[in-house]
C-alpha cells in the first residue's frame, strides 16, 4: 500500500490525473484545515489534506463576516466535514459547507503543540503532490494530531512521525534505519531541506524539558 502510495504522489500530476474530476465534490468528505490565508477582507483561501483527494485549496467567500456560516469554523489543525464545488478551471475549488468533526482545541494550549502541528503539515506539503490519494498519510496526521491535542511534544514524537513517514513513502524498509536517520532520507530523497518548523520545534522542546514518549 505504501509504494503505490508514494507511486500516486510522485506521478499525479504528470500523468494528468485529476482526482477532482473522478471524484463525487458535490457530496461529503472529511479533511483537515492545514493552511489558511486572507484573500480580501472577508473571503479566505483555505488549505486542506484529504484521504482520497490529498492536498488542494478552496475558496471560502465570506468566511470572515461575522454572520458567515464558516464564522469560527475554519481553525488550524480542525477535522471538518466538507463540502465543495469544483473549479472550473485551475485548482481552487469553492467551498459550500463545513462543520466540525474534532476541532482539537487542545492544541492551543502551548506554542510547542501548534508549531509541531505546523511542522508535521509543512512536512506533508514537502513530500506530496496535490490532488494525489495519501490515505495512509492522512490517517499518519490524524493520529499525531489526535496526539498532540493532548501532550505536548517531545523528540521521540518527532522521529517516530519522520520514520513512519518515510516508510509509508516507501523510502526506507521497516526497522532498516535509526529514527534519527529518517529526516535525512527524506532530504536525500527529495532533494528538499526539512521545514526551518523542524528546528524550532526541536529548540522549544531543549527548552521545556518535554519528556520522552
């Protein structure tokens, strides 16, 4: 599962397949919010991560109004149940509902729980093209962030999610490398430098003494 996996982020997009276009937009899916940013003063373009249609972007017109049925809906790191309506050209979709599936407000509980949330999403966006199936991937994120809705990071967290990663990608064999070794095969492999979240995450947990788990 893990190669074919990683075979379907590495050529998706060559190929030409458009999994938006195979896929029932007008119906319900589940995704989490990995990204967000101002379009105007009250429209936002919002990131998301999705088992069957990977990472794409939607549109939420007046998302920020503060009668807006997204109003408070479209945080960080939130689990929703989505529905959208397809571009009809280039790649930013519309989106027409949203409601909350596990809004994980623990997270906000301490900068280190948010800045590995953003660490382990810029990871995912690193390795994956958009619009490829990542469904081991995705169900990889939704635990670590299950997790850190609860617990605070630690370095074992780190690693562990960096090695299971890698072996999903299908880039190192199960118990065949370190967990410290892991980051490294994913640099090699994509010729990408790890996200700068990385080394920030890893200062604040020297920093708090987070325990190992």
């Amino acid at each position: 599962m893990a190669r074919r996996e990683m075979q379907l982020i590495l050529t998706s997009c060559k190929s030409g397949l458009n999994t938006f276009t195979q896929s029932p937009l007008m119906g319900k899916t589940e995704a989490i919010i990995i990204g967000r940013t101002r379009y105007s003063e009250t429209t936002l373009i919002v990131h998301w991560c999705c088992p069957a249609l990977g990472l794409f972007r939607t549109i939420a017109r007046g998302a920020l109004k503060p009668k807006s049925p997204f109003a408070g809906t479209l945080d960080l790191f939130v689990s929703a149940e989505i529905r959208l309506v397809p571009a009809k050209s280039g790649d930013l979709h519309t989106l027409a509902e949203a409601r909350w599936v596990n809004p994980r407000l623990g997270l906000r509980q301490s900068y280190g729980r948010v800045l590995a949330a953003t660490f382990l999403v810029k990871l995912i966006a690193l390795v994956v093209e958009p619009h490829a199936p990542i469904l081991v991937i995705y169900e990889l994120l939704t635990k670590a962030l299950d997790y850190l809705n609860d617990h605070d990071p630690s370095r074992a967290f780190v690693e562990r999610f960096e090695l299971r990663l890698a072996e999903d990608l299908g880039l190192v064999g199960e118990g065949t490398v370190y967990v410290g070794e892991s980051a490294r095969a994913i640099e090699e492999s994509f010729h990408r430098r790890m996200p700068v979240q990385r080394r920030q995450l890893l200062e604040w947990i020297a920093q708090h003494h987070a325990p190992l788990v």
